[in-house]
C-alpha cells in the first residue's frame, strides 16, 4: 500500500492507496479511518500533489465514492 502522511490539512492526517483493490484510505485527524472503493490510481496520485489535502478530499472524494469506516 501507499501513503503519505500531510500537514497541509488541518482535517486529514494520512492518506493510503491499495493498487490491486483500488482502495483509498483516509485518516482523519480528529479520528476515524475510511476505505473508499474503486477509486482510479489517477485519483490518488493527485491527492498526493494537492496543496490543501482537506480541499482535495471534499471536492474529489466525499460523496463520490462507497465508503466503509474502519474500527480498531
């Protein structure tokens, strides 16, 4: 899996993409891990290069894919 972690956001702390399921994981800081489905490597990789990964999140991934919260 890849990731990268970001202080260019006050919400997100981490970020992870899984190649072979086309899973995004986000981590919240305030708490709360999410899996998001058949998301496209394009996708990631542009999270990645985002000034503002919060920005990013709310305008390209919230509501766009199925999603699952992870527990511990």
């Amino acid at each position: 899996m890849r990731t990268f972690s970001t202080d260019k956001s006050s919400n997100v702390k981490a970020v992870g993409y899984d190649d072979e399921k086309k899973t995004l994981l986000v981590e919240f800081k305030l708490g709360g891990k999410y899996v998001y489905e058949d998301v496209p490597v394009e996708l990631y990789e542009a999270f990645e290069k985002a000034d503002s990964a919060g920005k990013f999140f709310f305008a390209n991934v919230r509501g766009k894919y199925k999603f699952s919260r992870l527990t511990n």
